[in-house]
C-alpha cells in the first residue's frame, strides 16, 4: 500500500524505469541477534519501497528506498549531526538519564544500528536474491551538502559499503514529465502528471 503522495511518486518513478516494484517491506532484527533488547526490538520496521530491475546489474538491479515526505526538505549534516546526538543520548539513558522525543537514528535505524542493518539486508536478499542494491533516501528536497552522508562510515559499514544516495522530488518530476506517455497511466499520480504535460503548462515556465 502507497502511503503517501511521495511514495506514489517514486513507484511511478521506478515503474517508469523498468522496476518492478513492492512496497512497505517489513523487517526486524533476530532473537539471536547480538544486542538483542526485547522491548527495544520486537516491533518490526518496514522500508517504503522497493524496487528490481532484470535488465540492470550490480547494485543498481535493486534500489531500495527509504521516503521522507518533510515539508521542510532534509539536510544531511544537519542529520548526522542529530543521528550523533542521539547515539549518546542513549548511553546516557541507560545510566538513569532522561530524554524526551524520538532520537534522530530512529528514522534511519538500518543506517545505524547493525542489528538492524543485518536484519534489514537479509529482508532484502531473501526478497530480491541479492545482497546489492542502491539504499536510496527521497525527499522533498534537499538542504546544503549530501557529500558526506554517502560517506559516512558508520553507514558504509552497516550496509557492506553498498552506495547510498538521494533522490529528489525535483528529479522524480523531470524525469516523468520527459518520460510520460499518452498511454493512460496506472496510477492517480501518473496520470495527474499526463494531464499536466498535455496541458503545456510546464512549457509556460521556461
């Protein structure tokens, strides 16, 4: 089920480049797995979209993509920056410390934490039958430097140095208005964008 107007964009998008594509994928780590908390990892995660390619190879056969629709864009520094903070303030509570509101490396645990990672790469490979693939973060739009988000080395090594990148609302819409039809598309967003194309109005902007 496509959750969100930004989730149907990048299915539409995916679709449009010959993925076949499947959506809130659910994933959690093992009983054995080490670090294992119960209370802290029972509740599954899912990713938004995922997305194989027969005719592609390496990892970008399988792109698996992580969507946050923010109205206010995301900026990778900003993130890390925030991912860190979180991390120890999790130390800190265990020691008795509190702290209110949701730590910013939830949003991404399978950047973060290894359980997780593992957990969610073998989700994928027992789904795709590969351990490659693109993660891929959409967003709105992005705010200042990616550079060191796909450099970052806690998330190199928690996805075996698979790449990391993002993809922007901006970059789904070229892409679709240069590649839409005037065959009737599959869904409500695809179609609202053939209607904008046959409408000309894009052309009007430039």
């Amino acid at each position: 089920m496509k959750e969100d107007i930004l989730e149907q964009l990048v299915d539409d998008y995916l679709q449009a480049k010959g993925y076949f594509t499947r959506h809130n994928v659910k994933f959690k780590p093992t009983k054995e797995a080490i670090g294992y908390v119960s209370k802290k990892d029972s509740v599954a995660s899912d990713v938004d979209v995922v997305g194989f390619n027969p005719l592609c190879e390496g990892p970008d056969q399988v792109w698996v993509v992580s969507c946050k629709s923010w109205q206010a864009g995301f900026n990778p520094n900003r993130f890390i920056t925030d991912i860190e903070k979180g991390i120890e303030q999790e130390k800190e509570m265990e020691q008795g410390k509190k702290f209110s509101g949701r730590p910013a490396w939830k949003y991404v645990r399978e950047l973060v934490k290894k359980k997780w990672a593992d957990a969610f790469i073998a989700r994928i490979e027992k789904l795709t039958g590969t351990r490659s693939f693109t993660y891929v973060i959409a967003v709105t739009r992005l705010i200042g430097d990616k550079t060191e988000w796909g450099k970052y080395e806690l998330f190199k090594q928690n996805l075996g140095g698979n790449p990391i990148k993002f993809l922007t609302v901006d970059e789904i819409l070229d892409y679709l208005h240069e590649h839409t039809t005037k065959t009737i598309a599959s869904s409500e967003v695809g179609r609202l964008l053939q209607v904008i194309k046959a409408s000309g109005w894009m052309n009007k902007k430039d």
